[in-house]
C-alpha cells in the first residue's frame, strides 16, 4: 500500500513517513497540497493523509479541487486544531476519516487498516455486482454426455483443493466455464478470479501486467503496479492459452507455483501470495516440449490435474439442449421468447462439424435469434446451411471441411476489419499470434 502524505511541518512527515514504514507500507511526501495534487496520478496512491492548516492550498481546499476533478481518493485529514464542526466538513467534502494531532502511533495504524478493509470490501462489492445474473457453478453446465458428466464429477472432487488444474481442449469447448465451475465450487469463491489470456497480452508487457512492477522499473514506470496474480490474491488466476507464455516468463511462473511468492520488475523483494492456478491450452504441449519451447517442469507443476474437454462434435448429443438454452438466454436478452428451431435447423446443427465448438453454437443461435421474424428458427437462418447450399464441401473428410471453414472464416473477418489483424483476432477469438499462423498457413 502507497500513502501520501501532506503536511506543511517536516517533522510531521518524517515521523509519519518513519511510522507506516515499519508497517510495511510505502510512502511519499509533500510540504504543500498543491504540489501533491499536481503529483497525484504520477504517484497514485492508495490513501491520503493530509493537514487541514497549510499555508497556500490547505487541506478543505485540497478535498475540494479533488472533487472538482472527479478524484474517488481515500483520504484521511489531521489536524492540531481539531473542532467537531472541522470534522463535519471535511467528511462532507468527501474525506474518509479525521484524527486531531497529537495522535498515538496505534490511532494512526489502526485508521489507515480500517481503511484498507472498507476499500478492500468495495472491491469485492463492485465484484459480485458485476457477478449478478451470472451463474458459474457445475450445475449450470448443460450436459448429458457420459464422457462430460465424468469430467464435472472430476471437477467437483478437486474444487476444495488449492492444486493446479490444467484444462485442453480445442478453442470454444468451455475452458472458461469449467475454470470459473472450478473456482465457484470451492474454499476461494468468495475471492477474485482473474482471467489472463497470455496471448493477447505483447511479451514485452506480459511480465509487468502479472508480475507488477516498481515505479522507475523502465522508462514508462511512472508509480508502483499491482500485477495481477497480486489481484488474485486468495482466490483464482486463469492462466488462458498457457502455451503461448514466453520461456522466459516461464521460469518466473514456476517460482510462483513452487514458492508462492513472486518478484515484481525491478524490485529487490519477494512478495508473497496465496493464488490457486487453473491454466488452459489447446496445444499438444508435450509437442511444445519436444520442441523446446514449453518447459517440462512447468507443465507437470500445472498438470497435477489435467481436464480434457472434448469437442462439440464429440458430444453431439448436447446439441439440441445447448441450443435451446442458448435460444433462451437471448430470447429473454432480445425480448424474443418462446421461439424454437424447425425439424430442419435442427438436423443442419446435428450435421454440422462445429470447429468453433460451443463459441460457435452460441454465436450461430445468436444471430439466428436476430435475425428470424417468426417464432420458428429454420434451416435458412443458419449460416451453415446457407454455406452448405451454396458451397458445399468436397468429400467427407471432417479435417478438410474444417479447414476450409475456418479459412472463409479468416476471410470474412479480415475483410470486415479492413485487414486489422488485431480485431480480426478478437472477432474470431484467437490469439494474434494463432491468426497470424493461420493466415501463412491458408497462404491468405
């Protein structure tokens, strides 16, 4: 924790600065509030001890420009000249708490705790609020295919446990879901669950956004950061699309998972924390291994459980159920109930490969649910059934239809990105760099 202190006296701020660093926060001073206000989001700190006399700016002055700016900081004022009527007016213009001077060590310690813990609960709050509405638990895993059933009783039995899981399976099978199922029904669901896609993060940055850094780390550190396993402390980080993880940062990863501690860039101290890790790929990576760039130690430190989630159309017996929750969720979404596919839309589904997998299912009904006027989904509303009428795949290989799929695909969303092979990667929800190896490979 970073805290600011304002206060016209030295002696003030050294005794002060010298208090909480004992206590293991991190501090910065000022002699004058107008200073400190113009250092603020360099500094950004997360509280604010300021003196309510000061000359130039003082202290309800300094409470005041914060509110004009639209600054939610937590600040906490002091005073020598304590009056209730002083204490009043600084909560009214937002301060958190009052202390009058002289205060003992304790009072100081115990305020700014108090604080840490409301702050702490607000996290949480504004959290579970975005939480509402959104059930993650096994149970609300559509399926009744013997092999999935197998796999959340699986799931059930390790969600009490802190032990690494590593969940395969092709893009669109769920990873997500069965990560949060994982978190939701165990010890840590009332704590954060962090989700990083190490392949949309660029190498050069991935290291500080997990890590944290320590301001003057490199040329852009302007103030401390907070990585996101620090973020996960007590709950859950979801490592998504592990393989792509840098070697380097591979080693730092281990660490973690070995010591439960890490190092942020250019810090000299570990820090410790309590974060259970769900990883998830698609790539083979025993492959990776052989081929140098995934390490052994890592992958069986991750692989203490491995989840393998089989594809859409392995389990097509889930398609008529799948659909019809889908059909569900976005009629209540779109003020479109009660619709229902045709005897037709349903055999397309059935016979259709479904590379995207359940992503695509979902995306396929969505669309068919804008689309369709009436309350019954036909055959025409799914884009694989007009694909199929007007370019039908040659053969019966499952592989080439795929391939030639995911291809138009490919094409379709670099066209209607203007060729950014940024967005076209977000539209169909793979890595750039995947993107990137795909557009070689299909020679587009």
């Amino acid at each position: 924790m970073r805290i600011l202190i304002i206060d016209d006296e030295e002696s003030m701020r050294h005794m002060l600065s010298v208090i909480l660093k004992k206590e293991g926060y991190e501090t910065v001073s000022f002699a004058e509030a107008g200073r400190a206000l113009e250092s603020l989001e360099a500094e950004d700190p997360d509280f604010i001890l300021c003196d309510i006399r000061m000359p130039g700016m003082g202290g309800l002055e300094f409470l005041k420009a914060l509110k004009e700016r639209g600054e939610h900081r937590t600040v906490i004022m002091m005073s020598a000249y304590g009056t209730i009527d002083n204490a009043i007016e600084c909560m009214k213009l937002g301060a958190y708490d009052y202390v009058s001077k002289p205060f003992k060590t304790a009072e100081i310690v115990l305020t700014l705790r108090k604080a840490e813990e409301r702050e702490r609960l607000r996290k949480e709050n504004l959290r579970l609020k975005e939480e509402v509405g959104r059930n993650y638990d096994i149970s609300n895993i559509h399926t009744s295919d013997a092999k999935m059933l197998e796999i959340l009783e699986v799931v059930k039995k390790i969600a009490g446990y802190s032990t690494s899981v590593l969940i395969t399976g092709e893009s669109g099978t769920g990873k997500e879901l069965v990560a949060r199922a994982i978190h939701s029904s165990g010890s840590r669901s009332g704590r954060p669950f962090v989700v990083v896609n190490c392949g949309a993060i660029p190498a050069p940055l991935l290291e500080s956004e997990l890590f944290g850094h320590v301001k003057g780390a490199f040329t852009d550190a302007h103030r401390n950061k907070t990585g996101l396993f620090q973020e996960a402390d007590g709950g859950t980080i979801f490592l998504d699309e592990i393989g792509e993880l840098p070697l380097e940062l591979q080693v730092k990863l281990l660490r973690v998972l070995q010591e439960g501690e890490l190092r942020r860039v250019g810090d000299t101290r570990p820090v410790k924390v309590d974060v259970r890790v769900v990883a998830a790929t698609l790539r083979d990576l025993k492959e990776e291994i052989r081929k140098g760039s995934f390490r052994d130690d890592l992958y069986y430190r991750l692989n203490v459980i491995e989840v393998k989630l089989p594809p859409l159309r392995a389990r097509s017996g889930d398609i008529p159920g799948l659909a019809a929750h889908f059909i569900e969720k976005y009629g209540r979404r779109f003020g479109k109930q009660g619709k229902a596919l045709s005897d037709e839309a349903l055999a397309a589904l059935l016979s259709y490969g479904w590379p995207g997998n359940i992503r695509e299912l979902e995306n396929v009904i969505e669309r068919a649910m804008i689309l369709e006027e009436t309350d019954t989904i036909g055959k025409l509303s799914l884009p694989m059934a007009q694909s199929a009428e007007t370019r039908p795949f040659h053969g019966l290989s499952i592989k080439k239809a795929e391939e030639e799929l995911e291809k138009e695909l490919i094409s379709r969303a670099l066209e209607m990105t203007g060729n950014n092979r940024t967005k076209a990667a977000q539209i169909l929800e793979i890595s750039h760099r995947a993107l990137l190896y795909k557009i070689k490979s299909y020679g587009l």
